[in-house]
C-alpha cells in the first residue's frame, strides 16, 4: 500500500481498514500500492506493484456482516473476474490477493 495512506485517517467501512491493517502487519505497508481515486465508502481497490495492470477491487456493500466480495482486474477486461467471489472471510480475501497479486 502507499506508505503515505494512514488506514485509520481514510474514510472507508471498518472491515475495510481491518483488511488493510491485517495485510500491512503480514507483509508490509509498500508490499501494494492503493488507487487513492477509488471513493466508495465500502471499497478499495489494490494494485500490485510489479505489475500495475492487475487490480483487485474489494468491497464490502451487499455481503454479510464481515465479509467481503473481491473482483479481479487483468490487463485485458476480457479476463476480468467480477461478482465471483462474494462473502469471503479475511483470510479467503488475503489468499485470493496472494494468488492474483503475487503470482
């Protein structure tokens, strides 16, 4: 994420700064950089560094209580993967950000 983002001072839903925080403490607050032009409330979008074109786009609007939905951005749209993983646990979201981002 950008280093210069404090995760408490954005305005975005709790298990969004949980999410963030969490990923932060695991691998590192420059290990993704985050689209500061991304303004829902209950969303934040993840890019990954050594390849800017794939994105992941989290949110939390429409799922349970602590739960998150995730669509997966990739160079070419076609391959997008969106409204596919709805209502995943933390830990879901974190290994599908490992596997997308990180190859």
């Amino acid at each position: 994420m950008n280093y210069q983002v404090n995760v408490w001072a954005m305005q975005k839903d709790m298990p969004l700064k949980v999410l963030l925080i969490e990923w932060q403490q695991r691998y590192g607050a420059d290990s993704l950089r985050l689209n500061l032009c991304e303004q829902h409330f209950q969303a934040v979008e993840l890019i990954a560094l050594e390849h800017p074109k794939l994105s992941a786009y989290i949110y939390t609007f429409a799922q349970l209580p602590l739960h998150y939905g995730i669509d997966l951005k990739y160079p070419l749209a076609m391959h997008n993967i969106i409204g596919e993983n709805e209502n995943q646990t933390l830990e879901q979201i974190i290994a599908i950000l490992q596997t997308h981002l990180f190859f």
